[in-house]
C-alpha cells in the first residue's frame, strides 16, 4: 500500500466516525424534540441554571449548512445536555462520545 492509499484509507475511517456521531447527535436532538416530557425537563434545567433556554435544532438534508447548525446547538448545549443525560439512560446513549 502506497501512502496515498494509507492517507485515503485513514480518511475513511474518520468519515466514518464523524457519520457515526452525527447520526447520534441527530437522534439525540429528534429525541428531546419529540417529547413532551423530555423538553420540558430540559427547560427547567436551563432555568435551574439560569441560563437562556436553548431549543434542541434537527438538520435538514435540503439545507446544506444545517447540519453546521445543529453540531453548534449542541455545544452550547452541552452542560443542560449531560444534566439530562444523568437521569435518562436512553439519553446517555446517545451522547456524543467524544469531547465537543
């Protein structure tokens, strides 16, 4: 294997890694904005906090920087996120794995 097949196999697999946390970002995000319940505890971690509510926000495959979008939400996110996340398993899951 030369090293631009070494560079494109590489790649390969980061792509697939940031696919992989981007489609769990997007559960995430369909998840909370699908309960009733989900969202309200959100909204009073954010008051709890103190902090400006922010409102979970999906892509859209017809928008090509929605998916920018939605990666920025989710850090600014992050703090009221993992609070969420602490009493519901089925959030926890699909947390992104990696630092933001």
């Amino acid at each position: 294997m030369n090293s631009e097949q070494d560079s494109n196999f590489s790649y390969k697999g980061y792509e697939e890694v940031i696919e992989q946390e981007i489609t769990g970002i997007r559960s995430l995000m369909s998840k909370i904005k699908s309960s009733i319940n989900l969202s309200n505890e959100l909204r009073d971690l954010y008051s709890m906090q103190k902090l400006d509510y922010l409102r979970p926000e999906l892509d859209v495959a017809t928008r090509w920087n929605s998916t920018y979008y939605m990666l920025k939400k989710v850090v600014r996110m992050q703090v009221a996120l993992r609070m969420l996340a602490i009493n519901h398993n089925d959030i926890q899951d699909l947390m992104p794995t990696t630092e933001t």
